[in-house]
C-alpha cells in the first residue's frame, strides 16, 4: 500500500479513499483471511476472560 500510494501525488483526501479503495478490492482472500481469523482469536479470548474471571 505504500508503495502504492508514494508513486504519485494526491490534491484531495478523496482522490487518496479512491486509490486505496480500489487496492483494497483488488486483494485476493488470502491477503484478508490472516487477520479475519486473528480478529476472530481475539473476540474469543476476551470473551472467555471476561466471563471467566
């Protein structure tokens, strides 16, 4: 994503969403399926502290 966004230079906050919007779509599964189920690990253990201690 850096690279991507220091390879030009952008005039509105707008034309930045737009750029990283369509990086984002352009990802496969993969690139999100680490930190889906990272996210998921961690609702679990704060869920189990909470009602557990």
């Amino acid at each position: 994503m850096k690279k991507v966004l220091e390879i030009q230079r952008y005039d509105s906050g707008e034309e930045v969403e737009s750029v990283v919007r369509r990086w984002l779509y352009a990802q496969k599964t993969e690139f999100y399926e680490q930190d889906v189920l990272n996210l998921v690990s961690r609702g679990v253990k704060m869920c189990q502290e909470t009602w557990f201690l």
